[in-house]
C-alpha cells in the first residue's frame, strides 16, 4: 500500500509540475520546488508519503519541501500556504484537513503562478489543479465493509447479525457479497464440530 500511495504522490507532483513547466515551455521537472503538505506530521501514514516522494525528487531532479506540523487544523494550514507562497515554490502538493476552508488560500497560490494539486483529501475544484485519490466511494465503499464484514466473523460474529447489521432483508445477500470461504474458516468449522476434531 505505501508503495502505491508513494507512486500516486509522485504521480500527482509530476503532472501538477509538468503543468506548470509546459506552460512556461521548460524542462518538466528538473529544478522544481514542491511544497508537500500534510494534514498532519508525524502520522506513519503521511510520514511514508514524504518517504515516497523524496526517493522519487532525487530521481527525478526537484525538491520536495515536506512542511507539515503536529496540529491537524486549518490555520495551522493556512499558515503552511503562506510560507510555500512567500518561499516561491512551483507547486504545492497537500491534503487538506478541510473541504473548503483552504481555498480562498490556494486560490491565492494559483494566482501567483503556483500549481496547485491536492491528494488524500480534496478542496474545491476552483482551488486547485488536480486531484489525485486512492479511491473512488464506488471502490473504498465495498472494500470497508468488507473489512468489517471479515472483523466482525473473526470475532465470532454470526452471519445472520452481520446481515441485519447490514440491512439486508435475506441473509443470503450478505452471503453472496461479503463471505468468502477459506481454508482457514473451513478448518475452525470442523474443529468447532466436537465429533469431527480427530480429523482435523
């Protein structure tokens, strides 16, 4: 998973900067600055997104600023835009902490010639350039209650709960979507059957 994440990361740095560059009929990337903000710093799940998009600046000939801060607020935020903006980087790179509250922000950005992208977590589309997403909800959607699906059968859960959890009106919706044998639920059923444990 980090090592898609970073590749997305890197992925929405380069067409956010190879924007800016062709636009200005230069070199894509080569010299490039990108400020790269977080929500928060400090999290392993944005940590490896800052490890990814090191590696890849290094081969690729730019810099990534990581500039993020333990809070995960908006002024805290707003402040990291300025800083980018008064530094004069050629894009930002951040996951917002909020939907709407940056964008009067990276508007500024924007008109100040910096290209703006998000990832993770979006602004407004008049806030930016591009979004880059792990997802989609028709994606994620399934895959978390899925996940929750196989937590709660783990924890002995029996499948009609699950069911009604679900909302589904017959259980064999829930059977049909979400339960997948394997060989080790077929295992713990015939260890749970007392006359059948000799042949497990």
């Amino acid at each position: 998973m980090k090592k898609i994440l970073s590749m997305l990361l890197m992925l929405c740095m380069a067409l956010t900067l190879c924007s800016a560059a062709f636009a200005e009929g230069k070199s894509p990337v080569d010299g490039m600055t990108v400020a790269f903000i977080p929500k928060v710093s400090g999290n392993s799940f944005f940590e490896a997104a800052n490890d990814g998009a090191q590696k890849y600046a290094k081969e690729w000939g730019l810099t990534v600023d990581y500039i993020g801060a333990p809070t995960a607020d908006v002024t805290t935020q707003l402040e990291l835009i300025q800083q980018a903006i008064d530094k004069g980087v050629d894009a930002i790179c951040i996951s917002s902490v909020d939907a709407t509250g940056l964008d009067e922000k990276l508007q500024e950005a924007q008109d100040a010639g910096i290209y703006v992208s998000t990832w993770d977590s979006d602004v407004s589309p008049n806030a930016r350039a591009l979004m880059v997403s792990q997802g989609t909800a028709d994606v994620l959607g399934p895959m978390l209650v899925e996940m929750a699906v196989d937590s709660l059968k783990e924890r002995g859960v029996d499948v009609k709960s699950v069911s009604e959890l679900l909302g589904h009106a017959d259980v064999r919706t829930t059977l049909r979507l979400y339960v997948h044998s394997s060989m080790d639920y077929k295992r713990k059923a015939v260890e749970g059957i007392g006359f059948l444990k000799g042949i497990t």
